[in-house]
C-alpha cells in the first residue's frame, strides 16, 4: 500500500548519452532500480494510487519499512540526437530526472515515542531520587527518537548513486 501522503521532492537530474533506444535504455534503469525494493513501470500502477506530488514517471520504486515510507521516482525523456557512431548508429541523448520522498509510518511515530518513555523510565528507577539521571536519561531518549523520526538521507544517497550510474551507462 502506497502512501498517499508522502511528499515527493526532486532529487536530480542528469543527461546521458547512448547508441541505444529509449527501451533499452529504461530497461537498464528499470534493472539498476529494481536492486533496491519493489519497482512498478508506469503501466503496472494508477496513477491515482500514487503521491499527488509524483507527477508524470515512468518507474516508481518503493523502499519503505514498517517504521518509514520511502519512495523514488524515475522520468526517463529522449532529449534528442547528438551525432553518429562511426558505425553511423545515432547517438541519443536522454535526461534521466529523480524524485524522492519519504515519511515516518504511524508504527515508527508510536515505537519511538515508547522508547522516549522508556529511557525516561529507566532513568527514574535507576536516579535514586537524583533528577538530573532522569532528565539524562529522557534526553537521551529524545535524540534517539529524533534520530529515527527525522527524514531519511539514505533515500537522497540512493538517488544520487542512481543518477552517477546512469550517466555512466552506454
């Protein structure tokens, strides 16, 4: 299940050329993306199902967890011809554009705040009437929680190496 409510921001964009048509082409992206979760191709899903903010795209990838939604997405656009191989093949260009977005699930929300109150908790029964231990312990918690509960940077990676392998293709 998609979550609907996931907002999709740009990741990157890069151009890249090949000798090779744009089928060929986003199937090699269709298997560089489909290493890291669950791929669907454009035909394969509706639209409506997806992110309001996705837009137009030809891959959609879904990589969450129980404790965050995390998606990308993959517009592929032949961006024209830029000369011929000495074979007299043409060379295509093609822009290969990203987005992203992840969210925390409700089941991540409620498990990191049990954890905040449970280091606060750990705190009070080992401080001894001290209350400077539970204010150490909670705060602990705290940045815990914010930690996991913060966006997810590894979904931004995961864009940015995706994009670095694209345009190394031929």
């Amino acid at each position: 299940m998609i979550d609907r409510n996931v907002q999709m921001m740009d990741a990157g964009m890069r151009l890249f050329e090949s000798e090779k048509p744009l089928g060929t082409v986003l199937g090699g992206i269709k298997n560089e993306m489909g290493r890291y979760g669950r791929l669907m191709r454009r035909n394969e899903i509706d639209p409506e199902e997806l992110p309001a903010t996705t837009g137009d795209c030809d891959l959609f990838l879904d990589r969450s967890t129980r404790f965050k939604s995390k998606y990308l997405s993959c517009r592929v656009e032949d961006a024209g011809t830029v000369g011929k191989t000495a074979d007299g093949e043409e060379i295509h260009r093609f822009a290969a554009s990203l987005k992203e977005g992840n969210r925390n699930t409700n089941v991540g929300i409620y498990v990191h705040l049990a954890l905040i109150i449970i280091w606060a908790m750990l705190g009070w029964f080992l401080s001894e009437g001290n209350a400077w231990i539970v204010l150490v312990f909670a705060a602990v918690g705290v940045f815990g929680a914010w930690r996991q509960l913060r966006p997810s940077k590894d979904n931004l990676n995961l864009a940015n190496k995706l994009l670095d392998i694209f345009s190394e293709g031929k």
